[in-house]
C-alpha cells in the first residue's frame, strides 16, 4: 500500500513544526496507522513547492495562500487541547479509520 | 550536551510594553552573551511579525520566539517572565491575541537534536502548576533549575 503523506509546516521549519510532526506520528503509531502515514517537515515558505506532493499539509502557521492540497491547522496539538476534532479531520481526510 | 540554559537569560519582572520591546530585550541579552549574531533581533522580530507564536498556555499566556537557524552561535533558551502581561497575537491564528506573561526565547541550531527540548517544553506549556511556579520563580536560579529539571 502506498503510504500517506503528510506534511508540517511552520515559520521556521525547525521549531513548532518538528514538535507537531512528532507528536502526529506518535498518534498514528498508537491509533496502529504507523505504518500507514509518513510525516515530513519544512518552512511555510517551501510549503507551496512542496505541497502537491503530500496528501495533506497540517500548519501551525497563519496561512492565507490556496494549496492543492487541504491545510489544517495544527496549534491544538501544541498546547495540548482540543486535538480531537483536528485529530478526526486529518484521519478523514487521510481516509484512516 | 551543553546547557541550554544560563542563569544571565533568565530574566525576571521583565518590564516591557510591547511584543518588540520584549523581543529586543531578550535577544539583546543573547547577542551579549554571545549565543546569537546581531542579525538574530532583526530576525526574531520579522518572525513575529509574519508567524505570531502566542500560545494559550494552561491558565496563562505563553510565547515561544524564535528565528533561522543561521542567525545562531549556539543553542540555548531565554526565559522572560513579563511583569505585565503583553498582547502576542496567537499562532496560526493572527485574529487572536494572547495576553503573555512567560516568553521562551529560542534559539536552536538545529531541530533534531532538539526534539525532546521542544516536547518536553511543549509538556511545560500544558502543565499549569509549573508554569506557575515558573512565572513565580523568585531567584534567576530558581528559575534555571526549573527549566533545567523539566526540559531534557
């Protein structure tokens, strides 16, 4: 099966970004899609360049620019509250179940 | 692994009106020790400014400033306790502010010898009676040891 891609992006591509991408392939490993998903990181500034490659981009970044992809936003898993709908959705729109 | 914390950037009753006040002096104290080049305020501001980074901390406003790697000499966290609150627009969210009272400055060279730094301050941020204990911290040691003891 091919794998799903999902890619993070923030500002600087080294902070906020890396630590929601973490903790979103710690969740697909327990929720057993581990195997399913692939998760990358990279700055918004590279996130339209990149963005047809991925099935999903999940941001915690103010973004006003139309992907191709659908964009998610992802603070919720930073501050730790109010992960689940953001959870389902991104689940859904990977077409995980 | 070296520190990434110096009791010189733990910085108390930090008095400031303004997100740029904020930034500036926090970076002011990194450039003087050394950690950041000149170009990291410039940097850190204009970072702001396009990706806001308030969190809504567990029972106070939290904010992580950060910048590129390049404007960095070596890795290592500011702590700034506001002796006001002061209004950060929130991340992701630049319609939201938040009222900010604890700020952790960034400063990374890289992200991935950083991971368990940025989780665990992740877990700081939702634990609301440490990050009281940290907006308390009554000595620059106190506060060292804090964030020492819980950002691994």
């Amino acid at each position: 099966m091919i794998k799903k891609r999902v890619l993070v992006a923030c500002g600087t591509g080294v902070a906020t970004s890396v630590a929601v991408a973490r903790k979103l392939e710690n969740i697909f490993k327990e929720r057993g899609f581990g195997d399913l998903v692939e998760v990358s990181t990279c700055t918004v500034a590279e996130m339209e360049s990149k963005a047809s490659k991925f099935d999903l981009i999940v941001t915690t970044a103010h973004n006003s620019k139309p992907m191709p992809v659908k964009v998610i936003m992802g603070v919720a898993f930073l501050i730790g509250r109010g992960t689940e709908p953001v959870l389902q959705d991104i689940l859904d729109t990977l077409g995980l179940k | 692994m070296t520190s990434l914390f110096n009791p010189k950037l733990m910085v108390l009753d930090l008095e400031a009106n303004t997100v740029t006040e904020v930034l500036t002096r926090l970076s002011d104290r990194l450039i003087a020790e050394g950690y950041v080049k000149e170009s990291f305020t410039q940097a850190i501001l204009e970072r702001e400014t396009e990706f806001s980074t308030g969190l809504p901390g567990f029972g106070r406003g939290v904010a992580i400033p950060h910048a590129d790697p390049e404007h960095v000499n070596a890795s290592v966290i500011a702590v700034g306790i506001l002796r006001n609150p002061v209004q950060f627009k929130m991340m992701g969210n630049h319609d939201e502010t938040i009222d900010v009272e604890v700020v952790f400055m960034l400063a990374l060279k890289e992200s991935h010898s950083h991971m368990s730094v940025l989780q665990s301050l992740m877990d700081v941020i939702q634990n609301e009676s440490l990050l009281k204990q940290i907006k308390e911290a009554a000595t620059q040691d106190t506060l060292l040891q804090l964030m020492s003891a819980n950002i691994a």
